[in-house]
C-alpha cells in the first residue's frame, strides 16, 4: 500500500500536498501562505533537490505522501501531507514508521512552529523538538528555505540524534 512516487504520480502528489496544506491557513503567517501552498515548478525543484516521495495508497488511489531527503550524516522527512477527508486514521502514522525503517540515521523533521498538531503527531511517534539555537543552526545546514521560514518554523528529532556536530561539542561532550 506504499509505494515509492512515480514521474506519473507527479500530480496526484501536487494535489495532496495542496489540499492537505490547507490546514496552514490562518495559522501560518499571513506573509508566508500562498495559493497554491506549492507550485508545480517549486514541487519539481524539491525532487530534483533529493527527496524521494512516497504514497499512501487506498483503494488504487493516493490518498496521502511523504518525502524522504538524504543528507549524508542525518535522513530529513519532507513534505507530511494527508488528504483532508481521510485524516486521523492512521495514515500517516503508518507512512512515518515506513519511511523510519528506511534509514539508521537521525531523522530530522522541520514544521511550522503554529501547526501544534503535527508537533504532537510527531511526538508521539518518538520524536522531540530541539531547542531554539539547535534548529537555527540545523534548519541552516540542511535545508534550503528562506529565513522567514526559519523564524517561524521548529525542528523535531529522533531519538537517535545527538547534537554531536554542534559546534564547541566533540561526541556530545562541551570542550
Ligand atoms: C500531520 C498529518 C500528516 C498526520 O497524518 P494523519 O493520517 O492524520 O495521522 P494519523 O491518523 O496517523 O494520526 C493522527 C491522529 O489520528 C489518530 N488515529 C490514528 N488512527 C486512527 C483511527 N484508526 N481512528 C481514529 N483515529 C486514529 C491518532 O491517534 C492521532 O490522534 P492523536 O493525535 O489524538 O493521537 C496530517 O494531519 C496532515 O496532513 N496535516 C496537514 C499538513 C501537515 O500539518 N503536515 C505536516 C507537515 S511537517
């Protein structure tokens, strides 16, 4: 039932992302919604930048993605979305733990600090938010958004992570 995204699952993966993403409104801020939430040609650039999409199928139809992106010492999930009409029934639960076995490395997730719900969905899958400095630093190095989005955005780790890279940090012990 989950499948890595084809070139031909392309829309069907643009269409979740948009009508998922509407949970945004009115909770993210006003500068940073758009509509569409994302582009055709911004959807492709985050394919062409690494992240593997992977879909939820029900009933021969997509009915939720989730990306994954490598980043050579930690694994990034992008891109969470489910449609809205079939939320809170274990799909995306079920793609997070498909997407977890996928990797040994840290996972890393980046969400809008205002999208309470997903913090706690990610939570209780294990994951917890790193503090205000440690996501200013990793939001930096892994991923490409602009800083508006870093002011207003968290990031959640897996219980795997240590911020061994941290800077004045050898193995997670201050120098
Ligand atoms: C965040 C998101 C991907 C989670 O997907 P989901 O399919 O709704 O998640 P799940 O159904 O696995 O879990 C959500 C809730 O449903 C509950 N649930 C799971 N299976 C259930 C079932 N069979 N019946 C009823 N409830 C169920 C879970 O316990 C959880 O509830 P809780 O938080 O009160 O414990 C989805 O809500 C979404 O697309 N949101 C909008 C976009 C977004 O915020 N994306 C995150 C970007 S980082």
């Amino acid at each position: 039932m989950i499948l890595p995204g084809k070139k031909s699952d392309f829309n069907d993966i643009l269409d979740i992302i948009n009508d998922a993403a509407s949970a945004y409104r009115g909770i993210i801020p006003a500068d940073r919604w758009h509509e569409p939430y994302m582009s055709e040609h911004e959807l492709q650039i985050q394919i062409e930048d690494g992240i593997r999409f992977w879909c939820y199928f029900d009933n021969g139809n997509i009915v939720g993605v989730m990306g994954i992106q490598d980043k050579s010492d930690v694994t990034l999930i992008r891109h969470a979305y489910v449609r809205t009409a079939v939320r809170n029934k274990g799909i995306g639960s079920k793609l997070l733990n498909y997407l977890s076995e996928l990797t040994t490395k840290p996972i890393l997730i980046g969400t809008w600090a205002g999208a309470t719900w997903a913090i706690d969905f990610y939570k209780k899958h294990g994951f917890h938010l790193v503090s205000f400095d440690e996501k200013e630093r990793l939001l930096r190095r892994y991923w490409t958004i602009p800083i508006r989005q870093i002011e207003t955005s968290v990031v959640l780790a897996s219980s795997n992570w240590t911020n061994i890279n941290q800077p004045g940090l050898q193995n997670g012990i201050q120098l």
